[in-house]
C-alpha cells in the first residue's frame, strides 16, 4: 500500500485570517481607511512614547543642575 502524498500548505497568519476576513465584509475604501486610522493610532503612541522620554530627559537635567 502507497502513503498518500503529503502536501506542505503554509498555516496563515492571525492577521492574514483577519485580513481576508476584513476583504469580505468591507469596500476597498473601507479597508483603506481603516489602514489609515490604524497607522495614525501607531504613529500617534510613537509620539506619546517619545514626548514621556524627552520629560525624562528633561526631569534628569534639572535634577543635576
């Protein structure tokens, strides 16, 4: 008796699952402005992390001065 051939299939990702799931139930425009809103999130936190390590910076100058 032969095995079946086995075939290699790439198990996707959380995010590829939510993205193809998104592609269903919403327009391009949609998805593209969610992408946008996402990015602006992201770009947004980087701007907070920053500004809380420049008032560090500037706790630790005044404290020596």
């Amino acid at each position: 008796m032969q095995a079946a051939p086995v075939r290699a299939t790439a198990i996707p990702t959380f995010t590829d699952a939510l993205r193809a799931v998104e592609s269903l139930l919403m327009s391009g425009g949609q998805r593209h402005a969610r992408r946008n809103a996402w990015t602006s999130v992201l770009e947004d936190r980087r701007r907070a992390k920053d500004r809380v390590e420049a008032q560090r910076v500037l706790e630790a100058v005044s404290a020596r001065g």
